[in-house]
C-alpha cells in the first residue's frame, strides 16, 4: 500500500534495522524499543490488521508467531520467555495499521498490561 510506513520498510523506501526475512515476512528492531528486546515481525503483503485477517491468512499468521519465536530464542531469550503482543484496534494502542507482530524480552514483563 503506497502509503503504509511499514510497507515501506518492506520496500526499501525507508530504513530499518531488519533482523530476518523470508518470502512471507519481515522482522525488524523496533525503533523506539519498550524492552530490551523489542522486534516487530510483519507479513510482507499488507494487512491492516489482526480484525482484518481472514481464513485465507491462517498460514502467514503462524508463519508471523513462529519467526518471532525463532527471533527470541535466536536472541538469547527462549529460556526466561518473551512475549507476542498484537495490537489490534484504536483501544488497543494500534499506532501502525499494517498488522505487526511485537516480540518483547529481556526484563520482567508487568501482567495484566496497561
Ligand atoms: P503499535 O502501536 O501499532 O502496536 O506498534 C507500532 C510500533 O511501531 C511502535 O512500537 C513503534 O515504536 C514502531 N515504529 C513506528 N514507526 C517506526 C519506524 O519508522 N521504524 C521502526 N523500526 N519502528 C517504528
Ligand atoms: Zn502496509
């Protein structure tokens, strides 16, 4: 979508810290991290969002779960645990609405959250 900040992280057009891709998804530092380890793990074709998603998207969603899963372990953190958090909707906290994966580590991480 030409005027989606993330798809222009797939693109090129705008840099990144990019930590793995594949022919389906892309993982990258997030720029304004809210933990030691913060990645964000995004389908490379847009989605707006998790509410967006359909049956024809169940593959690319797990794809999305395990890449940040490889991403955590790959980063020193399979053992004490990270988390994957979608925000989905305004409620939610969505700022960027090309669905994105947040993989978070590295510290204590406060339940239930804000
Ligand atoms: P949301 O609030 O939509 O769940 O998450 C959006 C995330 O994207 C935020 O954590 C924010 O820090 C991150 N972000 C926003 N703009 C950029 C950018 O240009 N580059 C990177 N790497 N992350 C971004
Ligand atoms: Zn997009």
């Amino acid at each position: 979508m030409a005027d989606c900040l993330f798809c222009k992280i797939v693109g090129g057009q705008i840099p990144a810290s990019i930590t793995f891709r594949d022919e389906h998804v892309l993982a990258f530092k997030d720029v304004n991290p809210k933990a030691p380890f913060h990645e964000l793990v995004i389908p490379l074709r847009h989605i707006a969002d998790l509410s967006a998603a359909g049956g024809s998207d169940a593959e690319l969603l797990g794809r999305l779960l395990l890449a940040g899963a490889a991403r955590a372990r790959e980063a020193g953190h399979g053992a004490k645990g990270f988390r994957v958090v979608m925000n989905t909707g305004a409620d939610a906290g969505q700022t960027v609405f090309h669905a994105h994966l947040h993989v978070l580590a590295g510290r204590s991480l406060g339940w239930p959250p804000g």
